[in-house]
C-alpha cells in the first residue's frame, strides 16, 4: 500500500534528500501519488524531533546503501 523505502526512486522527496524526507514524515502524504495507503503525519505516532530526525536517517540509509 506504500512505496518501497529502499530503492532510489522518490515521488515527493527529489533525490531522497534527507531534510525532504524529515519534512515528509512530519507533515504526512494526505494525497498519495501511486499508492492508496495515506500516512498520517508522523505516520500516526507521537514522536519527538530527534526521533523524526532518527526514522528519516534510517529511511535515508535504505535508500542509499551502495552509491544508489
């Protein structure tokens, strides 16, 4: 229902820059572009900055192992 998070294709984020993808955890994907699944901001949860900032680092490493 979402797209992958560990290849290097990016439907919101160009470049799958690490503060875009910080800013996209924060505010959500009310509209998705190819998938049904919505995600709430914050993907529902209640957390803090540093651990937004922590998630988009651990999206950030998927998405950029090997020079991808």
């Amino acid at each position: 229902m979402a797209p992958a998070l560990n290849d290097n294709q990016w439907l919101w984020v160009p470049g799958g820059e690490f503060n875009g993808i910080v800013n996209i955890i924060n505010a959500g994907v009310p509209q998705p572009k190819q998938h049904p699944g919505v995600m709430p901001p914050k993907g529902g949860g209640s957390f803090t900055d540093e651990q937004v900032r922590a998630i988009g680092a651990y999206v950030y490493a998927l998405s950029h192992q090997g020079g991808a």
